[in-house]
C-alpha cells in the first residue's frame, strides 16, 4: 500500500535572496537576525520546492554517513 501520509508543511522567510525552507519552527536559520525579515510563509513542501527553495541543512540534514540515522 503507498505511503498516505500528508505532506509537511514547512516554514520559509519571505523575501529576496531565500534558498532554505525549515522544518524546525525554532530553527536559527528561520528565526535568527529578525532585522533582516519581518514576513514568514507556511506552505507544503512541494510549494517550497517548486519556489526553488531547498531544505535547511541544520533543522533537516540529509540522511546518510553523517545524517542523523548514523547516530
């Protein structure tokens, strides 16, 4: 049976110059220098990606040889 499970809904800041969605709601990435950002965006991933938008590296690094199922 296919995998049904709804998809994530990730955080972004609003923006020019954005390359990262966050998974983490208290991720540094997403929520550090407040000066520079006063609009975030919740959307599906797909959303994120189709904005271009990649997966932030701290609040969801990729699995493998020194992602989080190594551990």
């Amino acid at each position: 049976m296919p995998d049904q499970r709804p998809e994530r809904i990730v955080t972004y800041r609003v923006g020019e110059h954005r390359e990262r969605f966050h998974v983490r709601a208290d991720c540094s990435g997403l929520t550090g220098r407040r000066s520079t950002v006063d609009t975030w965006a919740a959307v599906p991933e797909s959303d994120a990606r189709a904005l271009g938008l990649d997966a932030c590296r701290r609040c969801d690094p990729p699995s493998g040889p020194t992602g989080p199922a190594s551990a």
